[in-house]
C-alpha cells in the first residue's frame, strides 16, 4: 500500500472511532439527563384555580406547616388573601 492510501485509511479509521465514541457518550449523557428532567417535570395543582403546572416553574409558598404551588402571583394572593390565619 502507498503511504496516501495508508494516511487516508488511518484519517478514516479515526474518524469512524470518534463517530462511535460519541455516539456512546452522548447517548450516556441523554439517559443521564432524562432521569434528572424526569425529576423535575413532577405536575402540580394550583389551589386556586386547579391548573397543574411543572414544579420547576410554580410560585412556592409555605403556609399554615403545607407546600402549596401556584401558576401565578394573582393565584398566590388569591390565596394568601381567602386563608388568613
């Protein structure tokens, strides 16, 4: 085999190597990330007006020793305002 042949051979082979590399790597960083994006898309209800919202983007409040989650502010107040204690 000339040295070209053997050079574009070798370029080749390198390149197939890094293709089936990454492709496992990312393919390991897919599943790694869907289980944590699994984690986070847990639904909640909004209390107030019973739209469920992914806990990632609900308003958190602590009230009265329980966890609520509201889509919005208006709902939060809504809330706050008809559970004084």
């Amino acid at each position: 085999m000339s040295p070209i042949r053997i050079l574009i051979l070798g370029i080749l082979l390198y390149i197939f190597y890094r293709l089936i590399r990454g492709g496992i790597s990312s393919k390991a960083d897919h599943d790694k990330n869907s289980t944590d994006s699994t984690a986070q898309d847990i639904l909640v209800e909004d209390p107030v007006c019973h739209v469920y919202i992914p806990m990632k983007q609900a308003i958190h409040v602590h009230h009265n020793g329980a966890d609520f989650f509201f889509c919005s502010p208006d709902c939060r107040h809504k809330y706050l305002e008809s559970n004084k204690s």
